[in-house]
C-alpha cells in the first residue's frame, strides 16, 4: 500500500474515531452511562481492527 493512501486512510480512521467518541460524550452528558460506554467500546474497534488488518497486509 502506497505511503499516500495510508496517511489518507488512517487520517479518515481517525475522523470516524472523534466523531464516535464525541457522540459517546454527548450520550454520557444525557446521563446514558451505558450506552456511551458501548460506543465507546465501538469506536475503539472500529480504529483498532482496520488498523490491525492493514498491520498483517503490509507485513
């Protein structure tokens, strides 16, 4: 995978990550303890597992 592609991919990784988590602290503030520990728990997998799996390919 080109060095260009991956900067862009991780960058959008990211985005999705902020927007994720800022969801789960509005959810948290409306006193939804657990439903913004599970999108927490979202946004964590879905940065880890994309990045994860383009680990194993350039490897």
């Amino acid at each position: 995978m080109k060095p260009f592609y991956l900067i862009v991919l991780i960058i959008f990784l990211l985005w999705i990550f902020i927007k994720t988590l800022s969801y789960g602290k509005w959810t948290w503030d409306r006193k939804n303890r657990t439903g913004a520990i599970a999108i927490v728990i979202i946004a964590i997998v879905e940065l880890v597992l994309p990045l994860y799996s383009i680990f194993f390919i350039l490897k």
